[in-house]
C-alpha cells in the first residue's frame, strides 16, 4: 500500500505549429512502507521504459522518482 504519492507532469505544451509536444517529465515523490530502495528504483525504471501512454503517443517520458 503506497502511504503517500504526489506526481507533478511537465510538458512542453504544443509545438509553434500547434502539434503536441514530443517529450514530458514526470516527478514523483512517494512513502511506501516495507518498500527498500532498490525495488523502488527498479519497479520507477520498469514503469519509465515501459510506459503505455508514451508508447501510444510516440512520446520520450522522463521520470524523477523518488522514495521519501
């Protein structure tokens, strides 16, 4: 059970031609009891890379996550 998320996206908007934007960021900051380090940073990666939403888009997603 995840105690406390919060998720900020950034993106860039729409280009100057009016097309959406081809890259976002995500941040992520998160308490998950009984939850090391490690598989955070593996389970954040595995989310990043495989991201359905970017995959539809055809967009590059970046994620700072971080366990607090």
């Amino acid at each position: 059970m995840i105690r406390k998320a919060r998720a900020v996206w950034r993106g860039s908007g729409r280009a100057g031609n009016g097309d959406l934007s081809s890259d976002s960021a995500l941040t992520l900051r998160a308490s998950v009891p009984n939850l090391d380090q490690d598989t955070f940073d593996r389970l954040a990666q595995d989310a990043e890379q495989n991201c359905p939403v970017s995959r539809v888009l055809r967009t590059e997603i970046t994620l700072d996550a971080k366990l607090v």
